[in-house]
C-alpha cells in the first residue's frame, strides 16, 4: 500500500528532526530546555500530551518511576504534568526529588507548516510524532518515531 505524499512528507520530517536532535543530544548530560508554543490550544495541548505519555509508559513503564520536569505554566507543560500524574506518575518540579531516582523530562512542541512536531526527551531516548489539529484537540499524523541511546533512563 503506497503512502500518501503528505503522510510521507510527515514522517520524512519527524525522522529528520530526531535525527538532528540525536546530532546535537548525543553523550549529552543536560536535556533541551522544554518549550512549547503559547498559542497551541489546551484541547490539543491535552491530546498531544496524552497519547506521548501513553508512548512513554512504553519505555519506561506505568507509574514506575519519578519523573523531573523543568517548570512551565504553557498549556502543553501543565497537560504534560496531568497526563503523567494520570498514568501513576510521581513528578516534581524542583531539583530535588528527596533521594529519589528520577527520569529527568524534557519536550518541545513546534509549530511546522500547518502541523505541530512533539518531543519528549529523556537522556536515552527520545521520542517525537506530528500531529494535526483538530476543532476538538489533535491527532497524530504520522508514527511515533524513536531515537535511542546508550544507558539507563
């Protein structure tokens, strides 16, 4: 079955931004700085977050560990924080984590000719998708692309 051009396109894009994302992230100690558009609807926001932390639960396991996210009051930090409290998650938000072994959590969400690109990025993998929005939120278009490294997360 052939592949529609714009999906295609699509998933050319997400695999070329991971790739260039390993490029700059590869033996990194630190992850990106976490940014996210300030017009990205909080309905889109909210599905975007939801079906990523449904992609991370599958890397790291549900509610298996604590995660550190960097503080953020955009719709798509604080629908990120949700959707991982609502798969069982622990996450704090501060530098410490009182002795705990945490993931640290990153992500950038960007616009791109008529989609958004999603990013969330631990310090062995890295996962991103394309999706479109909708009038109730947002839905993938493309698959979820994967970039692993080295290590434990």
């Amino acid at each position: 079955m052939l592949l529609s051009r714009s999906f295609a396109v699509r998933a050319g894009l997400v695999a070329i931004a991971i790739t260039l994302v390993g490029c700059q992230t590869f033996d990194r100690t630190e992850l990106v700085a976490s940014h996210a558009p300030t017009e990205l609807p909080p309905a889109a926001a909210s599905a975007i977050a939801g079906d990523m932390v449904s992609r991370f639960t599958e890397h790291v396991g549900p509610g298996s560990t604590t995660i550190h996210l960097a503080p953020d009051s955009s719709a798509f930090g604080q629908a990120l924080e949700t959707s991982l409290k609502g798969w069982g998650y622990a996450v704090v938000t501060d530098q410490t984590a009182d002795g705990k072994a945490t993931v640290s959590l990153a992500y950038v969400v960007e616009n791109y000719e008529g989609s958004v690109l999603a990013r969330l990025s631990t310090k062995t993998f890295d996962l991103g998708r394309v999706y479109q929005l909708t009038p109730t939120g947002a839905s993938p278009s493309s698959p979820i692309s994967l970039l692993q490294r080295g290590g434990a997360t």
